[in-house]
C-alpha cells in the first residue's frame, strides 16, 4: 500500500475556473518512508491573480515567469493520473475537497477524461480525532500544533507537510494510517465523471445533525415567544416603565418560561417588548453574556443609543421578581 499526499496552486480561481500552476506530491510507503517528492511545475495558459480566502494576495514562492517554460495542463495530465489513480493507493490532502474541485474544473477546462479516484482529508481527519467540530483547522495551525517545518503555497512542502500531521495523528493514536480511517469513521471522497464529494466523519455526521435539531428547536422556541409577544394585550397595571422598549439577549428569549414572565412584569408596568436591538432603550442580559448582540448592546449604551443594560438579576430585583 502507498501514500500519496498532495496539493495544488492555481494562477488564478473564480468560480468555475480554476487555473492549475503546481501540482505537488509525495508518495510514501506505510511506514511514511518517502519514496518520492515533487512539485510539477504548469503554464496555466493565464495571468496570476493570487487571494486567499479573506481575499488577501497571497505569493508562491516561485519565479512566475518560470511557468512560461512549461507545457500546459493537457501535457502533465497522464503523470498526474498516474499519481492519483490505482488501487494499491491511499490519496490525501489538507482541505483536499479545494483541490479536487482544481482538478475537475481544468479537465473540463481542456476537455479531459475525469479523474477517478477516493481520497481522505487530514482537516477532516483532525476534527474527527479532536472532536473540534466548530471549526476548520488549516495546514499551517495544525504544522504549528505537531511543530512541522515547510514553507506555504509550495505544493510539494505543502504535501509533506499534510504527510506530517497525518503522521502525527497516527503516532498519537498508535496506529496506521489505514486503521486511522476506521478508528475515526472516516468516509471517503470521491471524485468521477466530473462530480465530486466531500470526505466525512461520522462524528461530524452526527454533531451537524444535532446542530441542525438544536437550531430547529431553538427557532420553534423564538416562534412561540414572538407569537406571544405580538398577541400578548394586556392592559398595564402601572406606568412606572413607560416608555421603556425592553430586548431580551437570545438565550433570556429561548428560555421561554422565564421571557413570557418578564415581558408580562413589563407590560403590567407599561412598558413594551421589542424584537430588534435597534428599538429598544433597555437591554438584558445574562451575567458574562459574550454575545455579539450582548456586545452590541454595551457599545450603544456607550453611544448613547441605549439607556440602560441590566443583568438577568440586576432586572429582577428591579422589578421585585425573585431571582432564577
């Protein structure tokens, strides 16, 4: 069984184009003893427009009028086929789903055969082995997490590097990087006939599916809180919070017990609910709340937008009401 870890940069990449300017790769046995390192160097037929993700240049590091020298994509596809596709071959990248996508934009491009082969992404690998499903590591923390040395954007290092941390992952879990895959309850990508789908965990599986109750749930609460507000006609008993226009943070809203009493004090003292920030003079919340609408809320205080920001308990001693 052989290892192939590898990685692509592009000229350029918009939406359907993907301008493929270095292929990168390393094989290795199972053992993770290299048996060949190279970066395949591509005239992309196109001019460089380097971005990353946020949008900011980005600079390979290698002479770009060098790429002029080479043949184009069509030259090396049958090395690059050779590379990815067998069935004695386990093929990885970090993010590797980007570079697949590379792949299928640029045999349409010259009107290739797709490629066909699965592949696993040490990204996926590594959220499934921390259990860090809330967000996605990228090569260079996780170089800095196992103290791997390579230079970014240069495929080949690139490669090495993603052969490094799945290494590593193994080492840590003492075991291969095949039985890695089981242990983790990795499922394979695929790409064929020009489609292609993502690696995925069952771990991730089911923290997305939980999410997705979570905030179904979440929504179902909101609904029945607006619901009540919006219907809720009581007349006030005193008009000691006239003209008050109360917010509730998000998590006083989603406990619904306790935000249909509170706005029933409000209304009984003549003051009203609102749903957007932006209406209210009053804010509350719960202690240490780190919310962005929490955060919001402190910095109109300071603008004078708001009047006042009280904390769960501070309001329900204001309003005589015993503390939950």
């Amino acid at each position: 069984m052989e290892y192939v870890f590898f990685d692509i940069e592009c000229a350029c990449v918009y939406k359907n184009v993907a301008k493929i300017c270095v292929f990168g790769y390393v094989v290795c046995d199972e053992k993770f003893n290299i048996l060949k390192k190279e970066d395949i160097l591509i005239n992309p037929n196109g001019k460089f427009h380097l971005t990353d993700r946020g949008g900011e240049g980005i600079v390979l590091p290698y002479d770009y009028e060098e790429f002029k020298k080479y043949p184009p994509f069509p030259y090396f596809y049958p090395k690059i086929k050779e590379i990815l596709e067998g069935e004695n071959k386990l093929v990885f990248g970090h993010a590797a789903v980007n570079d697949v996508k590379y792949l299928c934009l640029e045999t349409g491009r010259y009107k290739l055969p797709s490629f066909k082969f699965t592949f696993a992404d040490t990204q996926v690998l590594y959220m499934a082995m921390t259990q860090t499903f809330d967000r996605q590591s990228g090569l260079e923390a996780l170089t800095q997490i196992f103290e791997v040395e390579y230079t970014p954007h240069c495929a080949a290092d690139d490669a090495y590097a993603t052969m490094k941390v799945a290494q590593a992952m193994c080492e840590k879990e003492n075991c291969t990087l095949s039985e890695l895959l089981i242990k983790l309850g990795i499922r394979s990508g695929k790409i064929a006939d020009y489609r292609f789908s993502n690696c995925v965990s069952q771990s991730r599986n089911k923290y997305l599916s939980e999410k997705r109750k979570e905030k179904r749930e979440k929504g179902e609460i909101r609904s029945k809180f607006n619901n009540f507000v919006l219907g809720y006609k009581e007349r006030p008993k005193t008009r000691e919070l006239k003209g008050k226009r109360f917010c509730f943070a998000k998590d006083i809203e989603e406990d619904l017990t306790l935000a249909k009493n509170l706005v029933r004090e409000i209304v009984a003292r003549g003051g009203r609910y609102v749903f957007k920030l932006s209406a209210c003079n009053v804010f509350v919340e719960r202690e240490d709340d780190a919310s962005v609408r929490s955060e919001t809320a402190h910095k109109m205080k300071e603008e004078g937008k708001i009047d006042e920001v009280y904390t769960l308990p501070e309001f329900q001693r204001l309003l005589g009401l015993e503390e939950v």
